[in-house]
C-alpha cells in the first residue's frame, strides 16, 4: 500500500502441508495489512474473513474476438528444459477452456487447494476478470503468454499440442501398460513351448524374448521409483541438487530401459526378417517394440536418463 508506506513480503520453501503454503502465505499478507490498517475494507475473496465470494459482483462482460485462441494448455516458462526438474512439466500445467461466449474457465491456475477450478469473464483486449473467489485478473499476451495477478511472480507459456502434458503422460501410461504384461507374458510363453517339447527357438529370438521380459519388468520397477520421487514435490526439490538413492534409481532403471529397448526393436525386426514365432507373435511383439520406443521417447525428453543420452 504505497500511500501509507506498508508493503508485506511473504517468502516460503515449500509446497506446506497439501500444497496450501501459497494460499496460506495470502493469507497471512491479508492478516498483516488488516492489522496495520484496520479501516481498509477486506478484499474480496479474502481467505480470512467472511464467505463474500458470493455478494462480490461480476463485473459487466465484454466480448472478445480472440476468446477461442486462449484455449488450451499452459506450463509455467520458469521451468528446467534441461536437467531432471522438467518432469515438473508434466504435472504443473494450466488448461484453459472457452464457458460459454463471453467466458474461459481454468484449472491449476487457483492458489486454493479448494477451488483448483476458477470462472473468468471477458473485459476486452485479452483481459478477464474472475467471477467471484479472489476477484483476480487474467491476461493473454499477444505472443501466447498467460499471466494473473493471483500468482504475478510466474507467466505460462502457451504449449502446442505435442507438447501437451496430458499427450506425454498418455504415451508414459500406455508404453509403461503394454510393456509391464510382457514380463510375465514372454517368460511364460517360453515355459509353455518347453513343456510341449517343441524345438526351441534359435538363441537369438530366445535373447529378443528375454530382452521383452526385461523391458516389462524395468517399466514396472521406474514407474514405482518415479511416482515415490514425484509424490512430494518438496523432497524432489531436495534430492535434485542433493542426490538421493531413490533418485539415482530413476535414471538407473531408465538408461536400462533405453537400452533394452533398442534391443527389442532389433529383435523386434529381425523377428520378420527371419520369420521367428507366428505371424500373431510377431504383431505382439511389434506392439511391445512401439510402446518401448513410446516410453524411452519421453524418458529422453524429460531427461530421465543419464548422460550421454541426455
């Protein structure tokens, strides 16, 4: 508050008890200026006042050409694009969504870990003004930047569809669900051939069998170590620059699975080009072959590997 000489300056180290530090920190600023000036009215949305969400008037709409171009995903542009910490990407996005003609609706943006959604209403220009909650504003940068008064220390870049965390999480989620099956299927399907007394397979289809089975069941063992690393976001702050054990696990299991992986494809290939198994083993295993690929292609981009890969 400039003309009373009272500013407040809230620093934290930490997501805080369910991520609420930020909004707790708003809140404790709001307790600091009511004390210090007691006949300023609340602010709206103010967390620790009364429930005035719902008597602060919308303001008067205004219609925005643009209002479709606003939509879809965001990241914050403070984020690593070259070590471990772009994993954050896949989880810190914003989405934006057209409500209705004259609005845009918003998740991940809000610091209330109690409406993660927020409703804007167009003023014009780019800007929009939040329908009850905080009364905070939006804008929409010319070059596809977001920023918001809520949270003015971070700006979000607009992301192509390629780039989309809910693309890269997809393709994690279905490489990782079509290679976990193959660490008991392959071992399995060898055992049965056995049993039966058929001729065995050459060594070469028997290592590209094995090399599936591996693949399996290090997807399982990085999809486990990778959800503990990314579970508390303030212990993965501290094991980046750190090191941590678990950590060294995630870029273990993932160069082993880099390099597993280009051993599937090639037996994969081989597979059709020498005839190993039936036409349907093949396809399977040409379907384990792609989600491989699928996988260690975002384990590169996020840098879940080590070095050289990286």
């Amino acid at each position: 508050m400039p003309g009373r000489d009272v500013g407040v300056f809230v620093v934290f180290n930490g997501d805080g008890t369910d991520g609420r530090a930020a909004w707790d920190a708003k809140d404790l600023i709001n307790r600091v200026v009511d004390a210090l000036v007691p006949e300023r009215p609340a602010p709206p949305g103010n967390p620790t006042g009364a429930d005035v969400d719902s008597t602060a008037p919308d303001p008067a709409p205004s219609a925005d050409p643009a209002l479709d171009s606003y939509t879809g995903t965001y990241r914050p542009a403070r984020v690593s694009r070259t070590g471990l910490m772009s994993v954050e990407g896949l989880v810190a996005g914003v989405t934006v969504e057209k409500d209705g003609e004259r609005g845009l609706r918003t998740s991940g943006l809000s610091l209330d870990p109690d409406r993660p959604g927020q409703r804007w209403l167009a003023l014009g220009n780019g800007l929009f003004r939040e329908r009850g909650g905080q009364q905070a504003t939006l804008a929409f940068t010319e070059d596809g930047v977001l920023v918001s008064s809520a949270t003015p220390s971070t700006a979000y870049e607009g992301l192509a569809w390629r780039q989309s965390p809910a693309l890269h999480l997809g393709l994690l989620g279905l490489g990782m669900g079509a290679l976990a099956p193959g660490a008991l299927v392959l071992p399995a399907l060898a055992l049965l051939r056995r049993s039966r007394g058929r001729t065995p397979h050459p060594p070469a289809a028997r290592a590209t069998r094995a090399a599936g089975a591996a693949a399996g069941l290090t997807s399982v063992a990085f999809a486990a170590s990778l959800a503990a690393v990314v579970a508390n976001g303030d212990a993965m702050m501290e094991m980046v620059p750190l090191g941590s054990p678990l950590l060294s696990a995630v870029t273990t299991l993932g160069t082993a699975l880099l390099c597993l992986t280009l051993a599937v494809v090639a037996g994969a290939v081989a597979a059709w080009l020498r005839g190993w198994w039936t036409v349907t083993g093949r396809l399977l295993f040409a379907v384990t072959a792609t989600a491989a690929v699928a996988t260690t292609s975002m384990l590169l981009h996020y840098h879940l590997v080590w070095l050289p890969f990286t």
